[in-house]
C-alpha cells in the first residue's frame, strides 16, 4: 500500500456541514477533472456547492446517482413521481454551475427500473451486518468476549465485508473508550457510531426495534461508504479523481476516517484500519478481527447463495425479538433473494 494520507487532507468540511471526501487511504488528491458523488443530504442540502472553491468547481463533474438510489428504495413519494424530483434537483444544482446533459432525469429512471432487482439485491448485502453490528452494540458484555463473538462469526462460511466487521469492531472497542475523541472534534468518536444506530421513531417510517425500514436505511447510508470500492470492482474508473460530498455525521467524522478503503496497485479495492487515527490498542484490536478474516477465492452462485442465508441466519440469532426476526427474513425474500445472480445493465 502506498504511504497513508492523513483525514485533514483528504477530507474538506464545509461551514453547511457537509463534508467533500477523497475516500481512499492511499490516493493523493489530484489537480484536474473532479467526479463527486453525493448522498442524500448533499443533494438536498445543496448550498454547501457555495463554499467550494471556483478552482475545484470548475472541473467538478456532479453524480447523485448514489442519492437517487437511495430516496429510490426509501421514499415512496420519490417513487410516486422521479423524474419531476429528479429534475427539481437539477434545477437547484444548476444556480452553483452545475450542469447535466438533456434526458438525464429520465435516463436515471429507467435505470433504476431496468435494475431494480439488481440494485436491491446489492442495497440488501449487507443488511444483516447492520443487525448484528446493532445487536452486539447494545449488549453489556466485555470487550475481549465481544471482539471473540465476531472473530468466531468471521470463521463461519458468510460473506466477507471485512469493512463492516471491521466497523463492527471498532465500535465494540470505543464503547469502552467513550472519553476518546480526536483532536478539533467536538464529539467523543463513538457518539457517531452510537447516534447513528439508534432508532429513530419520530421519522423515516423506524420504530423502537428494527424493522425493515431501519435495516434499509442504515444499510443506505452504509452503502455510501461501500459504493466507490464496489464501483471499481464493478469496472467503473475510480481514483485520484473521484469524491464523495455527504451530510451524515457518522460517515465523515469516524468512518471514513478509521476504516478507509486502499486503493492497490493492480486497482484492486479493500479495506483498511487507519494508522495514527486510533489508540494503538483500538487499533490492534480491530485489526486483529480483519486479519482473522480469512481470504477467498471469487464465489461461484451458489456459495454466494448459502453465504447469505447463513449470515442472514446468524443474524436472526443475535437477537431475541421475532419482529426484528421478520424484518430479516423479508430483507432476505423480498429484497436479496429476487436479484440474486443479476448483473446490473446499462441502458
């Protein structure tokens, strides 16, 4: 790997609180054409673009593709009418410059309609990662027998996310370490993780356990952190040239600073615990449970099948509650399972 490039350089915060993210540890910032990716909030929020520089502007290319995605699977009233949302958006882009080719609007829409079971096989992923990161969070147990929990659950034939385990992890040691907190942050470091896994009853159709709009809308904004990795092993050209503007908190105060993705000199995407951002015995810690992850070989359908039903199994045994047991299973039957071996198509 190339030599670690430290947070401050690679992240750019805005006074509007949305944050410009070069994702990957060891890529240097370059000077030239830019593609950003927003999120949801970037998108939304969008007067952040004010308080770029004009030099980066100028070669910024925009994709809210990520965001459309997203308010695609979560929001029914986006799905009622896209196209007209779609291009409201366009049309506040377009004050800060800005601008998108003709039919855009209507290509992102049949996009996600040419895709839809693809796209929702790849959003669901890693949704049982997010129950069991949630239910090993709220248990009261000591950090070494939690830690031993996920390297046992590592052994087991699953999927590997190692980012999200590795998460998992690092959340499970600064639950004993809330005091710490990086330098100019106003916040301790697991304020983020904690905030973000709580329930949010009062919106986004959640309740006090978790259902199936919980686990989809903590995997979407999980997904954000995912996406550009996920996009170069897809093919896509990622690299110097690529960021990513999002509003959430939790991504661009802890996660993408301690559990960056690397970038390796084949083009090779994966993910890396982040050296001087962590005490050292954090640090060891989690890394300890990546490294115990072991490697594999690229699957063939079927294993990828049992993979997931094993993982979405295990999941449902973290937690005694048969609702969050339902929102499981529908995760896997309604969302995985109908896109399971489809390739996402261009139009």
């Amino acid at each position: 790997m190339n030599e670690a490039i430290p947070y401050d350089q690679r992240c750019h915060r805005t006074e509007s609180g949305v944050a410009v993210i070069w994702p990957f540890l060891n890529v240097q910032r370059s000077r030239g054409e830019l593609e950003l990716f927003l999120d949801t909030n970037a998108l939304t929020r969008s007067q952040w673009l004010s308080e770029l520089s004009e030099d980066l502007l100028r070669y910024c290319v925009v994709n809210p593709w990520m965001a459309i995605q997203e308010q695609w699977f979560s929001n029914s009233c986006f799905r009622n009418d896209p196209e007209s949302r779609i291009n409201g958006w366009i049309e506040n882009l377009a004050q800060y410059g800005v601008k998108f080719r003709p039919g855009y609007a209507s290509d992102q829409v049949q996009l996600l309609i040419k895709n839809e079971r693809a796209l929702r096989r790849q959003f669901s992923s890693i949704v049982p990662f997010v129950a069991i990161m949630k239910c090993l969070l709220s248990q009261k147990m000591p950090v070494d027998e939690s830690l031993a929990r996920l390297k046992e659950m590592g052994q087991s034939d699953i999927p590997r996310f190692t980012g999200v385990i590795a998460l998992t992890a690092l959340g499970v040691s600064l639950k004993k370490q809330q005091a710490f907190k990086w330098e100019r942050d106003p916040k301790p470091a697991y304020s983020y993780l904690s905030s973000f896994l709580d329930f949010q009853p009062a919106g986004k159709d959640e309740s006090d356990y978790m259902n199936v709009s919980y686990l989809r809308n903590r995997a979407g904004d999980l997904n954000t952190w995912l996406a550009l990795p996920v996009l170069r092993q897809l093919g896509y050209s990622i690299g110097s040239h690529s960021a990513l503007a999002t509003g959430d908190k939790a991504l661009h105060r802890l996660i993408f600073r301690a559990i960056p993705p690397v970038m390796m000199p084949t083009g090779a995407t994966s993910f890396s615990v982040a050296p001087n951002e962590l005490s050292q015995e954090t640090f060891e810690r989690v890394v300890g449970v990546a490294r115990s992850l072991q490697a594999r070989e690229i699957s063939t359908l079927d294993e990828q099948l049992a993979r997931m039903k094993t993982v979405f199994n295990l999941a449902r045994t973290w937690t005694n509650d048969q609702r969050e047991r339902d929102a499981l299973d529908e995760m896997l039957s309604e969302w995985w399972l109908p896109g399971h071996g489809m390739e996402i198509k261009p139009l």
